[in-house]
C-alpha cells in the first residue's frame, strides 16, 4: 500500500480533503456529531456484553443492544502511543510514525510531527468543532504534538500517559496551559480532585453548550488503567464479593488492600461515566444525530501488575496475551457503535478491521473525502446494515516488548517475536480452527507463511525512531545479494 509520512499535508491536500457541502445520493441529510470514546487498557473480557461475569457494565452492555457489537476488532498497536497515532493517523504500524511508548523527561512523549495528517484536523476544516477530553499520549508541552496543531479547536486533560497513571495528578492541560488541581498529592497518591470527575464536568460543559455547527467530540478516557485508584462511592459495591490478597506494590503502580474490588470498580465507573454520556446526549435532543464509537487502546494490564488480576477476570476473553503482545489477547478489543435510527439495534458484525479504519469511516460518514494512501478502510456500510469491503491483510510491527510483528490474512495470523534478538521463524496461527493461537502450524502452509513475509517485507518501512536493526541488515544482505 501507498503511505503517508507525518510532513505529508499540505494545504492543497487539506483542502482536496473537503467536502463539496451537497451532500452524496442517499446519504442522510445532515451530517451526524460524532463521539469517538476510547477506554484505556480495557480487555475484550472485561464487558458483559463480551462474555464478562464478575464486573457489572449496565451502560454499555445497554448500549451494544441499542447498536452494533463487532466481534473481531483490533487494536492497531498492544500499548497506547503507537495505538493512539494510528487511530488519529489511518495508518497501520509499519507506516506509522510513533511505533511504540517513547519517553522523554517532563511530561510528554514521541510528538507528531508538524503537518501530520490527521482525521480530526480534516474534519475541523470541513466546519466540524472539535474537541479532547482525556489522555492524548502523542506530544508534550511545546512540541509539535499539540493537540491544537492536530485538529482540535479545545482540549482537556493530559498530555502525557506517564502523568495519567494517576487519577489524582497536581495538574491537568487547557489548550495548552497549565491547570493546578489544588489538593491533590504532588505525588499523585491522593487528593481531593479525580480526574475523571473533571472530565465529565468538561464533557456536560461541551455538549451543553449551543452548537451551530457539528461537533466531533474525543474522549480518551484514562479508565481503567492502573493505579488502582477508584473512589470510595465505586468501590463500596464491591467490597467483600471476592476473596482478596491486599496489594503491596511490589509490581509497580500503588498499593491496595482489596485489588479485585478496586479494579472492578474503576470498569464499572468507565461503565458509568459512557452512560452519562449517552444519558447527556439524550436530555439535550442530540442522540438522534450523534454516531457514538465505543472502544478501547489495546488489550488488558498484564496479570499481576499494579495489583490487576486479569487472569482471575478473564479479562482477555480467553486469548493469548496480554497488552504488549501481538498476540490476540494483546490486540483484540471491544467495539460498539451506536446511532438510533441510522445504525442496526441490537447486531453484531464479525468485519474484521482496526483503529486505522476509523479515519476512513469517519470521515466517510461526515462527508469529508477520504485521502488517498491511508492504510485503513472505511467500515461505514458495516454501519447501514452492509457489508463493507474486506482488508486482504491486516498489519502489526511493534517496537516494544523485544519486538514484534505479526499479519492477519483471513483465517491466518503469523506472528514473530524477540526480533531484537534474533530473526526468529514466522509462527503461524488457524484463527478459525483455534483463536487461543495454541498451535504452530506453519510447518504445514509454507505458502501462507511466505505470503506474510512478503507482507511485513514490504509493508514495513525503516524507522530512525523505531529500527528494527537485524531485519535492516538482513534486507541490506538480500538486496546485494541480488
């Protein structure tokens, strides 16, 4: 596929990217608000509606009957930064250009890129107010990452993920500037402001407010991601359902005395604060214009850490891995969209896509053109009731973790690890035959297995910030050997 770098917009390809205003044949008559919720290190496990039985989510096991449930959705990346890129992006690991968490001192991480082409930028050109509530994860302070560079007219929150593993921060950001939160712990242990609290007052201000114009409205929440750290009123009904182990703090994050109930209950209050969204758009008359997304970043914490049971939750649904794995438990999550009246009650749909295709869709869906050379495809008939076009393939290449790459083609996912240290043989997975990704049987297809190495050869473009140095060298060795 053709790719786009981060200095690929220029004005003539923003304004090529507008609409014409009229709007297509059969389209609806407006184009929609959208809310785009993204929850932090949620597992596909963690929902009733996804199979969850130890952890109540009314609001959102309500929301995937009032819409639709898709069953085979994907992470684009197993940690949040490179995730968040390709989301913003269209673009698949291989092309993106944050492909895993870098970290930088003070607050901030890998930034974007001046001129990167994003979709909320294109949307805010096209007569869309934009907004961000939550953790943006892709530039600090003063860098070319400013969420007001990408496409925002007003954002809330965090710049930085390292900051948001605590819910209680000394500050948050405002277009910008600096907001202290007095009473809270500089430390992050404490205090008397939750950060979730300030982004559901943030949230009701915005869509409260009078809009002449459609709105799109981003909200990567911070929920669940450790510390364990619920407030009290979300934690009571919890306490004594589960036999507990009190955590000490021995794997990172902060200690608690009943770490089951307190996990529990920061997913039931994600669950709550989705519900208050919806319940906002329907008291101001808004649902029936809105198109709401539902999804998280990458799969669940790794069992144990920051006190996070996720084995004794199932949390991964069963699935190979956990975040920061390609594996399937690493990359597989929910995803829930609704929109009453326009998308079908109460469906499920088994398109296999992930967070690269949401630019497509949504700009599809608000009448923007769609850029040539994204790497995602737009899932909107998926929406209608349709069948949307299928991927041939889909692409992951991940620095972290020892990296890691790995292709989904239909049935088939190979994966390989450690890359770092070796250039391991491709392992090869039968989806159909088994998702728990239990038995290697490249052995038995090397025409699959050579396809997907074709794939990742040419899908995967060198990186200065992400090289992977064997694979360069040993491309380098097959081109002069040629």
């Amino acid at each position: 596929m053709a790719f786009l770098t981060g200095l690929a917009l220029t004005s003539a390809l923003l304004l090529a990217a507008l609409p014409a205003r009229a709007q297509a044949e059969g389209a609806p008559p407006a184009r929609p608000n959208i809310v785009l919720i993204v929850a932090d290190d949620l597992g596909v496990g963690e929902l009733g509606c996804y199979g969850q039985e130890r952890i109540e989510t009314p609001r959102i096991d309500r929301m995937a009957e009032e819409g639709l449930r898709f069953t085979r959705f994907y992470a684009a990346a197993p940690v949040c930064a490179p995730t968040r890129c390709s989301l913003m992006t269209g673009l698949h690991g291989g092309h993106a250009h944050v492909r895993d968490n870098m970290e930088f001192p003070g607050e901030g991480q890998l930034a974007l890129p001046k001129g990167t082409l994003t979709f909320p930028r294109l949307l805010q050109a096209s007569g869309y107010a934009t907004a961000m509530v939550g953790k943006w994860g892709l530039g600090g302070p003063g860098t070319s990452g400013e969420p007001n560079a990408h496409g925002f007219d007003q954002w809330f929150g965090y710049y930085c993920q390292r900051q948001a593993q605590t819910f209680y921060p000394d500050h948050l950001w405002r277009d910008g500037k600096r907001v202290e939160l007095p009473g809270n712990r500089p430390d992050g242990l404490g205090g008397t402001q939750y950060a979730h609290d300030l982004f559901l007052e943030e949230v009701e201000r915005f869509l409260r407010r009078k809009h002449e114009q459609p709105f799109f409205l981003y909200l990567p929440f911070t929920l669940p991601h450790l510390a364990l750290q619920p407030e009290d009123e979300d934690l009571q009904p919890y306490l004594g359902r589960f036999e507990e182990t009190p955590y000490e703090g021995e794997f990172g994050y902060v200690p608690h005395a009943t770490p089951r109930a307190a996990y529990a209950a920061m997913i039931t209050r994600l669950d709550r604060d989705v519900g208050r969204v919806l319940d906002l758009l329907a008291e101001l008359g808004l649902e029936q214009d809105t198109l709401v997304f539902f999804l998280s970043d990458n799969g669940p914490a790794i069992d144990g850490a920051g006190g996070a049971d996720t084995g004794f939750f199932r949390s991964s649904g069963g699935l190979r891995g956990r975040k920061g794995s390609v594996y399937e438990g690493g990359i597989r999550v929910p995803l829930i969209a609704r929109w009453p009246g326009r998308v079908p009650a109460g469906a499920t749909s088994d398109w296999i896509g992930a967070h690269y295709d949401l630019m497509p869709t949504l700009l599809e869906v608000a009448g923007v053109s769609v850029p040539d050379g994204l790497d995602g495809l737009s899932f909107a008939a998926e929406l209608r009731g349709e069948s949307a076009p299928a991927h041939d393939f889909l692409v992951w290449s991940f620095y972290g973790y020892g990296g890691q790459q790995a292709v989904r083609m239909g049935r088939w996912k190979g994966v390989r690890v450690d890359l770092h240290g070796h250039v391991p043989p491709l392992e090869l997975y039968d989806l159909e035959a088994s998702e728990r990704e239990s038995e290697d049987v490249a052995g038995a297809h090397p025409e699959v297995v050579q396809r997907m190495l074709a794939i990742l050869e040419s899908e995967v473009t060198p990186s200065r910030e992400f090289p992977f140095l064997l694979l360069d060298r040993e491309r380098a060795r097959a081109r002069a050997a040629k």
